[in-house]
C-alpha cells in the first residue's frame, strides 16, 4: 500500500468524496499534442492569423467529450477593461449540437449556448448574422464544436450545405474551431474543398486494445492515475494485471463506461467505510451497466453476490 495521503480521506463527508471522485480525470495520451494544438490556434487567433481547424473523431465512450468539455471548464469567461468599459470576454465557447437537428436547429442551439433562449426566434440567414457577431463580441479565440455529425441538412447536397455554413463562419470571423464527434463527421468537412482546405488531418481516438502491448500499458497507467486519485487512503491496485484485465473486457476499452463502474463502485465502498475499492464494490458497478455479449457473467463476483445479473 502507498503512504497515507495529504488528504485524510476518512474525515471528508461523503458527498465531498463522491464529487472528488467524479470529478477524477485523467487524460488521453493524445492530449498533450492537441492541447498544444489548441493554444496555436488561439493564439492565432490573437494575432489575426488565418482561422484553422482541428478535427478530432471517435467512437462513443472514447473520452473525447470528456476532455473537451473539461478544457472549456478550465477556460471560463473573463473580463477585461477596455478605456474605462467593462468588457465580458469568452475566449473558449463549447457547444455540443443535439441529435439530428436541422443546419437552422444548429444555429439556434448555437447562439442558445451563446446568449439564451431569447435570441433564437430569427431566421437560419439571422441567426447566422448574429452569431458571427456575437464571437466577435466576445472575442472568442476558439469554439469547440461537440457532435458535429449530428448536424444535417436534407437534399442530395446537404453535407455540402452544413461544411459551406461552418466555413462562412470560420472564414467571416476569424475564429478557429475544434471540430468533434463520430467518423461521420470528417465526411462532412471533406463535403466542401474549402473547409477541408482549412482542416489539419484528423485526430482519431480509438478505444485501448487489450492485445496491443503499448495500449495495453497505457490502460493499466490510466487506472493506476485513477487511483491515485480516488478518495481513499490506501491504493485499489486497479492497475493490477487481472484487475486491470476484468476491466477491460467489461468496458472494452472504453472510458464511460468505465467512469460508470468507478462512480457506482466508489459510492458502495464509501457507504460500507472501506478504506478501499475491492471486486465486490467493481461487481456491484460492472451489475448495473449493459453487458458485454461476448463476456460470461461478472468478472469480479466471485462471492456470487450478483450471480442473477
């Protein structure tokens, strides 16, 4: 076991313990590179250079969200003075555009997230208008734009239509974007030559795979991370080979669902004064999510406490 922390966990009320314990976040390997990225792009942006994209696609439960939303938390907006005037700034705006919207439906959820509600009962061309003027405004050095395949527009030119809107936008303000969501949505930038033109090659996150050796390390490092970080004062020896091994296959190699088994896991083993996590708390949390078809029963329920499940 690992000497006690700074934190005397055992003193904490639980709820405290629960929030550190969803709040844990360990990034990717491919986020030192694109953060990297992200800062030239706002910098650009300050600079007026010529307005670039980043692209990042995966698969659900990759952690792609996770790490952009968490960038867009530790950028919040600032205010600045300028001549004597108090001027409201939002450097990062993140917007993640709901299931199937129509191209005018991704513009009233973009100026929602924007200026609320009340803006949005204009026309697509107005909406538009408005929120190019708005990331001026707001002298926004960068938008993420989350779920972007979910944006659609009906006709045999509909990708064409959406990559031309983003374009306009990029090229009308000057605002950089980080453009995310499934494979789907590379399709759509390379829809118009421009925008692609505009596009760095796509970064593709892929869920770890146990039968690659370096994937292999680093999903057994991404745990052993996580458990530093756990609200307990001894270690949970998540990165131990079999432990480390169960995970996986019940997650397959994907960060939600492994956040998931963590938070039910984490909740039981506080609420039973464990000093730790043990393979009942992880049974108790792998109980409760879908399972995977190709895995027979519960990894770590050998006290057959969820035999029914």
């Amino acid at each position: 076991m690992s000497a006690k922390p700074k934190v005397d966990w055992n003193r904490v009320p639980d709820e405290q313990r629960r929030a550190a314990a969803n709040r844990i976040f360990v990034p990717r390997g491919f986020t030192t590179e694109f953060l990297d990225a992200m800062h030239e792009l706002r910098n650009g942006a300050k600079e007026d250079a010529e307005a670039m994209c980043l692209v990042v696609v995966g698969e659900r439960g990759v952690g792609k969200t996770a790490f952009l939303k968490r960038y867009a938390e530790e950028h919040q907006p600032v205010e600045i003075r300028d001549r004597n005037v108090l001027i409201r700034t939002r450097p990062v705006v993140y917007v993640s555009f709901p299931s199937s919207p129509t191209l005018k439906g991704a513009a009233e959820e973009f100026i929602r997230v924007l200026l609320g509600d009340e803006s949005t009962r204009q026309s697509r061309t107005q909406l538009t208008s408005l929120i190019k003027q708005t990331l001026k405004d707001l002298k926004t050095e960068i938008v993420i734009a989350d779920e972007f395949q979910h944006v659609q527009e009906e006709g045999v030119r509909g990708r064409s239509i959406v990559a031309d809107w983003l374009k306009d936008i990029i090229k009308s303000t000057g605002v950089p974007f980080v453009i995310a969501g499934m494979p789907a949505t590379a399709d759509i930038i390379e829809a118009d030559e421009q925008l692609h033109s505009l596009t760095e090659e796509p970064t593709v996150i892929s869920p770890y795979d146990w039968t690659d050796a370096p994937s292999r390390h680093s999903w057994r490092a991404l745990l052993a991370e996580i458990d530093l970080n756990l609200p307990f004062n001894e270690r949970s020896d998540l990165s131990e080979i079999e432990t480390a091994r169960n995970l996986f296959h019940c997650t397959q190699g994907y960060l939600r669902p492994l956040r998931a088994i963590l938070r039910i896991a984490t909740a039981r083993a506080i609420r039973n004064r464990a000093e730790r996590l043990i393979w009942d708390d992880l049974a108790a949390g792998y109980s409760r999510l879908p399972k995977n078809p190709q895995m027979k029963g519960n990894p770590f329920d050998g006290n057959r406490l969820f035999a029914s499940d």
